[in-house]
C-alpha cells in the first residue's frame, strides 16, 4: 500500500487528550486533582498534560486542574498514582474512579480471603 500523506495537525489533534485515544464526540473538561506533597515534585517535573496548573497549595497536598477529555488512559494514569492523587472533579470522573477500586478491592480481598481459607 502506497505512503498517503496526512494533512491531520497531530500536535492539535491529540491537545486535549492524555494517550492516543480521542473520543471525537466528548468535549474536554477541568479535571481537578489533589496530589500528595510527596509525590507533587515529580507531578511538577513531568506534567500530567500540557494544560497543567496550580489551583492551590496546602501543608500536604497541591491541587492542580488538567484541560482534557476523559479518557480510560487518563483513568489509568490516575489509578497509577494510588492514594496520592485524588480527582476532585467532575463527579462523573471521581465515580468512575472510585468504581475502578472498588473492583480491585473485590479482586484482591476475594483473593486474600482464598488464601487465608475464608
């Protein structure tokens, strides 16, 4: 198959978005998370997206506001974090986390319980 050229603009195109997913028919949101001081230098050094910015400042936590469409590679981005990222909003997005872990909780208690001879 011969090489066609694109005339798609890549760096626009995947401006509002975490990973290569883009969902056309979703528009991007402000994602509002609050970070652990332990883990916000690395958050800081190496953004979560482009659109990144300081909301506020704590004693134990930094919260920032990301512009994107929400995505199962910002969910699983998020998760990777563990207990030092917590998505503030939008609710939908916070659901959608909380149902993540509740799976792996039933996962791995199901698991434990197997082991342990409960």
């Amino acid at each position: 198959m011969p090489y066609k050229e694109s005339d798609v603009d890549f760096e626009e195109y995947f401006d509002d978005v975490i990973g290569v997913t883009v969902p056309e028919h979703l528009e991007p949101v402000d994602v509002v998370m609050r970070v652990s001081n332990t883990r916000f230098n690395y958050v800081r050094t190496k953004p979560l997206h482009l659109s990144q910015r300081v909301v506020s400042e704590d004693k134990n936590h930094t919260t920032i506001s990301i512009n994107v469409k929400i995505t199962k590679e910002l969910i699983a981005l998020i998760l990777s974090f563990g207990p030092d990222i917590e998505v503030v909003s939008p609710a939908s997005l916070r659901a959608e986390i909380t149902k993540n872990i509740r799976a792996l909780n039933y996962i791995y208690c199901i698991d434990e319980e197997k082991l342990h001879g409960k």
